[in-house]
C-alpha cells in the first residue's frame, strides 16, 4: 500500500512538472515539426507518389484475369433436335495471362527511374515546407523574447517617472515645480503604461501564431523558456564554406538538378522508344458440355513483337522537344544557382552590417546613461528641470530600445544565413549562443 502511494505521489509530481515545462528554441522547432497541419499535408503527398512508383514497378507484373460462363439451350418445339434431348448446356472456365514490355523492358524501367524522381522531389518539397515552418517560429520567438524584453524597459521607465512625479509634487507643494510639468509627467506615464498594455496583447497574439504553427488549440499551453536577455555574440563565419554548402544543399538548387534529371532520364529512352514491344500471352480453358465432352482442357501460348514502321517523325520531334526543355532548364539551374549565391551575399552583407550596429547601440546607450547620470545630479542640485530629466530619461529609453531590436535583429540575420546554408544546428541553438559580455 505504501509503494502504491509512492508510485502515485511520484506520477503526480512527474505530471505536473511535464505539465509546467517550458519550450525552448530547439523543442519548440520540433514541436513544429511534428504538430503544424501544413507538414502533415506535405507528407501525405509524398505517399500519393509513392503509389505512383509501385504503379510503375507493376508493370513488370503479369496480369491474371480469369472467367467462368455457363450457357443452358432447352427445345420446347418438335423439331429434328428434339431426337437428342430436350436441353444443352455447356460450362467453360479460362484463365488468361498478358503482359507488354515496351522498348524490349527498358521503357518500363526508365519510368520507374523516373517516378523515383517524382517521389524525391515531393521529399525536397516537404523539407522546404518544415525550413519554411520553423523560419516563421524562429523569427515569432525573438519577436516574444523581443516584445518580453521591451515589456521590462517600459515597466523600468514607469518606475522611474513615478518616483519623478513623487518629487515633483513634492517641489510644487514649495513652488519650484509648475502646474504644466506635472501634466508632462503624468502624460508620459500614461504613455508608458499604454505601451506595456499594448506588448501584452502583442505578445498573446505572438502565441496565437506560434499555437497555429504547432496546431495547438490552447495558445497559453505554449509556455517559453526565452533567454535572460538578447544581448548575444555575434557569430564568426567563413562565406566560401557557407556558399559552398548551399550549393550543394539548397532546396530550390535541389529541385532545378532534379528537374534536369527528369528530362535526362527520359531522353535517354529516345533508343527504347525505336525498339520493338514484346507481348506475351498465355490461355487455359477447361470445358464440360452435356454428359458427352467432360473436363475438355486446352491451353495456348502466344509471343509476339510489335515495332513501328514509319510514325510521320512524331518520336524525332518528341525528342528534339525534350532537347531544347533540357538545354532551358539546365540555364534555369544555372541561374537559380546566381539568384541563390546573390541573396547569401545580400544576407552575408547585412549580418556583417550587425556588428557595427550593435557596436553604435551599446556606444548609444552608453552615453545616454551618461547623459541621464549627469542630468540626475542637476537636478538634484537643482540646475535642471524636470523637463530636461523626462528628455534625458527618454534618450536612454529609447538607447535600450534601439540595443534590443538590433539584438533581436542580429538574431534574425543569423538564422537566415543558417537556412540558406541548411545548418540545422546552429539555428536551433540561436537562443543558446555565447551571450556577449
């Protein structure tokens, strides 16, 4: 009795823990992969295909088709057939087998070569789908740990305002502070409070979209396990490893090869289409007429070969067709291979650009608290006014703000540089990195 209660306290403890645990980055891209509605739709195209490809791996089966008929004649008139009896009937059972290789076999293979390619590209197709999916959660998470982020400088600044409007009725009980610098300061918290307000709603509608990706129905059930802070490190990369990865692994270079292929494998049956068909054909017949013929069996085997004469040049311009397709799309490849390699360079360019961003924001931020540090001790010894402490207070916000979004921003980049490159790894570890000191 004791073990049992044992077992159940720690059922409970294990249930409710499960029930509280927060997604990080990682879980949560897994939780995408495996819930969003999207990818399940994608995956189930990629089983349509696949019975596509054992359609055509069945042609090299035979078919087996059988019958069985039965016929019954009665002579009711006085006629000569009446003499040997009044009823014929007959019973015949048969079982036939045909099958076709065209182009002496290699016809078939060929589409089966190519149905193989048909189901590959619905697998490129679905791989794209989930980077896709787990971009839009990737960018939805920071904007959370973003707008968390922001949520707590506004509280900051309500804080301070508060503590400053204490001050200033205190100073206009005496008379140092007028009527009108009371008002800026309430407006100012209302702002603020407008602001942490309005995150609020942000954010839930954040988890609206993240719950959609993972088809949650509760959005709230999303809890997160965001990052202390954004302030991470910057990564270091090498641009010709990245370029050359993603040459070799982009989805849309993926799918252009794959096309080229398709129309490589079928110009190569241009031979097979010239030779002949083979068809085979085989019957077995058993038959029972009246008492006379009893298990009457007979069977048939039949080969024959099938070959065009003379097609007007319908398989020459077919082919030549398929020629000039081949030659277009191998340009096509080349050219979404520059397309690819000019959006990794913009990307490259602009996740550089980050540093100096980041390196200007905290440079900003850094003298903004200077600059409210020495605004504090004015006004304390009375040469500043409270107008010049809500400015300087807002110059500081507005530092740590700006610091945030290009945190947020450095984040971003990074990850798209890691999808166009396919580095699963460092994408899902984004809220993991080095964070700078």
């Amino acid at each position: 009795m004791k073990r049992l209660s044992f077992k159940l306290l720690l059922s409970m403890f294990l249930l409710s823990n499960f029930s509280l645990s927060a997604y990080d980055l990682s879980s949560l891209l897994d939780l995408a992969a495996s819930g969003s509605l999207e990818l399940k739709i994608e995956k189930i195209r990629i089983d349509e295909e696949r019975y596509e490809e054992r359609k055509i791996h069945n042609t090299f089966v035979p078919n087996v088709s059988g019958s069985l008929g039965h016929s019954r004649q009665a002579y009711l008139d006085k006629s000569l057939f009446s003499i040997f009896g009044t009823q014929y009937y007959s019973t015949l059972m048969s079982i036939e087998m045909v099958q076709s290789y065209p182009g002496l076999g290699r016809i078939p293979k060929i589409q089966e070569r190519i149905a193989e390619l048909k189901t590959f590209f619905k697998k490129v197709e679905y791989e794209k789908t989930i980077e896709l999916v787990k971009k839009q959660m990737i960018k939805l998470f920071f904007d959370y740990a973003l707008e968390k982020e922001l949520t707590v400088i506004d509280k900051e600044n309500l804080r301070l305002l508060n503590k400053l409007l204490d001050v200033a009725k205190i100073k206009q009980s005496v008379g140092l502070v007028l009527i009108n610098d009371i008002l800026r300061v309430e407006v100012e918290i209302a702002n603020y409070e407008s602001a942490v307000e309005s995150r609020q709603f942000t954010m839930q509608n954040i988890q609206t979209d993240m719950a959609n990706l993972v088809n949650a129905t509760n959005p709230e059930s999303l809890t997160l396990d965001l990052p202390k802070n954004l302030e991470f490190a910057t990564a270091s990369l090498e641009f010709a490893a990245i370029e050359s990865m993603m040459i070799s692994e982009d989805h849309e270079i993926k799918l252009a090869r794959m096309d080229c292929q398709l129309v490589e494998k079928f110009l190569s049956g241009e031979q097979a289409a010239r030779l002949p068909t083979f068809n085979v054909s085989s019957k077995y017949n058993t038959q029972n007429v009246n008492d006379i013929y009893k298990n009457v069996r007979d069977y048939s085997v039949n080969f024959s070969l099938s070959f065009p004469i003379f097609d007007s040049g319908d398989i020459k311009n077919e082919f030549s067709r398929q020629r000039k397709t081949l030659e277009r799309l191998r340009l096509a490849l080349q050219n979404k291979i520059n397309q690819k390699k000019t959006i990794l360079k913009k990307s490259w360019t602009d996740y550089r650009e980050m540093s100096s961003k980041l390196r200007f924001a905290a440079k900003a931020l850094e003298q903004s608290r200077e600059n409210m540090r020495m605004m504090m001790a004015r006004y304390e010894a009375g040469e500043a006014s409270i107008i010049e402490m809500i400015d300087a207070q807002l110059t500081l916000s507005k530092s740590l703000i700006n610091q945030a979004q290009s945190h947020r921003d450095e984040r971003i980049r990074l990850a798209e540089i890691y999808f166009l490159s396919r580095n699963t790894t460092g994408y899902e570890n984004l809220d993991k990195m080095e964070i700078s000191k």
